[in-house]
C-alpha cells in the first residue's frame, strides 16, 4: 500500500522516473549520491528508497540519536555514528559495515549543498575499508530523473575508479544547478 502511494506521487503527480535499480542480492553498498544541492533531495531519497522497496540508509552524529528525535532518525534508516575509542570516520562507518547484515549507506560525496569543485574522498575510503561496491545515483532535476548505475568494487586507485564512475553523473543538474558538482572528463 505505501509503495503504491510513493509510486503514484512520485510518477503521477511529480512527473519523476526511476532509471535503474539496486539487486536485493546487494545486501551492503555506498550508495553515491549525487549531486546535493537542496534539502529536496532528502525527500527524493525517500522516495526512491520507498519505490525500491529496499533498506536504505545514512550516518550521523550521535548526539542526533538521542532523545526525543532519536527513534525518528533511526526508524528513517539512520545510523549513529561513534567516533569514540580513536577511530577516525572512515574507520567508524567501516565498522558499521562489518557490525551490519544489511547497510546500504547514502552519501553525498560534495558534503554540503553549496557548489564545490572537488569531492571529498570519504565515501571511497568507506568502500573499500569495508569491501563493498559503490553505486552510483544521479538525482537529475532537469530531467526529473533518479539515475541508479552499476555497482562498482573500488581498485584502492581513486583517480583510475572515479574515472569509472564520474561519467554517470554528466550533464546532471541538481536542484539548484549552480550549485551542481560538473564532471570534466
């Protein structure tokens, strides 16, 4: 039932299409989203995860899981994130990975919706700490269209890999196009 009404907002009424998917049998991915120029993309996430009818998630801090919007932020797919004991991030969300039967994590490699002309590298160093394959996910405004590609098993080669998969977000427009990250080949 609830899938039905997402689908019917999200195709009827926005007018948005759904171009790919993520196999079920991928029980563990870093799920690049991109590009990240408005809070309207939260929704969008929502929605895709909802169509799909897959277990999506996302870290935050932990102070965000704490009482009384706690319950809210995890039963939403969030996941705390500890940094206690000497871990750095890559390290922490990577143990998430390995404490986790099902984490398929959601980020935005611009980490922030402002315009930004490199990407931080987080996101890759998650992979493939934790061996597991990024999948990348255009959200397109222009053509209102969530593009899901391939998955793709990180080499430890950040400039050969993103040569691989930066191709999938070219011509992508964002909510707020100026702020659009521009893939250059």
């Amino acid at each position: 039932m609830k899938q039905s009404l997402y689908r019917f907002i999200f195709f009827r009424l926005m007018g948005w299409k759904i171009i790919g998917t993520v196999s079920p049998e991928i029980k563990k991915c870093v799920l690049m989203v991109m590009p990240h120029t408005s809070w309207h993309d939260f929704y969008l996430g929502l929605f895709t995860r909802g169509i799909l009818g897959l277990e999506m998630h996302y870290v935050g801090k932990k102070e965000l899981f704490r009482f009384p919007f706690g319950w809210y932020f995890r039963w939403m797919g969030g996941t705390p994130l500890d940094r206690t004991g000497g871990l750095n991030r890559v390290d922490a969300i990577a143990e998430i990975f390995r404490n986790k039967t099902v984490f398929r994590m959601a980020i935005s490699p611009e980490g922030t919706r402002k315009k930004v002309s490199e990407l931080k590298t987080g996101f890759y160093y998650i992979a493939v700490k934790a061996q597991v394959p990024i999948i990348p996910v255009a959200f397109d405004f222009q053509n209102k269209q969530v593009r899901i590609g391939q998955p793709f098993y990180p080499t430890g080669n950040y400039e050969a890999d993103m040569k691989i998969l930066l191709p999938h977000f070219a011509g992508v427009k964002g909510k707020i196009p100026e702020n659009s990250f521009e893939y250059r080949p």
